[in-house]
C-alpha cells in the first residue's frame, strides 16, 4: 500500500466533528459498508474549515483525509470544478474499479455537501 495512504489512516488529518458547520452530509457505500460523514464551515467564497468522521476500510478514510487536507482554504468554485480524477490523483496511487467507490466516497459526499450549500443561497 502506498505509504502517504497508510500515514493518512493511521494519523487522519481532519478527523472529527465541526462544532458548527455550515453544511453536513454522510453517504453509504453500499457495496462494502464504508461511511462517511462530512462536515464544511464555508465563509468568504472558501472552504474555511473541514472535518469528518467515519468507518470502513482503509482506502476512504484515508482518501477523506487526503481529500480535506487538500481542499482546506481553497475557493469553494475550484473544489466545485474538480472531477473524480483529480482526487485520484491526489491519493497517487492505481485503484482498480472495485476499490474506486472506496476511493471516492468521500469526493461524492464532499460535492454534495457544496451543491447543498449551492442550492440553499439560489
């Protein structure tokens, strides 16, 4: 496995609950189990802070650590604008097609919680 993968679950950056954040949203991988949950303070056009929490196998949680890591204090526009590719490219590793619904669970939850928070000022 790769070794910023491992790092990522053993020690995940970004772990937990916001106190208060302006959106939320959890998602199931129905294939294996895996959950995870999504919590984003947006503020100024950013993403201002992130956390979430969550269990399944290594692969989403660390990729949701990765993932929040990255998008942390960048303009919410640009994070709308990445594609799934773009996160498995941060993960920088091959994942096979089974192991991709794993990898991008946390992506899928993330964009929903940017089109939740897009919908609720329309």
């Amino acid at each position: 496995m790769n070794p910023v993968i491992l790092e990522h679950y053993k020690h995940p950056r970004r772990h937990g609950a916001l106190a208060a954040p302006t959106v939320r949203r959890r998602d199931v991988n129905p294939f294996c189990g895996d959950e995870v949950t999504i919590d984003l303070l947006l503020a100024n056009g950013r993403i201002e802070d992130a956390g979430f929490d969550g269990r399944g196998c290594s692969l989403s949680l660390a990729a949701a650590s990765i993932l929040l890591d990255n998008v942390t204090g960048r303009p919410i526009d640009a994070v709308r604008r990445m594609s799934s590719d773009d996160m498995l490219a941060l993960l920088d590793m091959e994942i096979g097609p089974i192991r991709r619904k794993c990898a991008l669970l946390p992506f899928s939850v993330l964009q929903a919680c940017l089109a939740e928070e897009k919908n609720g000022h329309e």
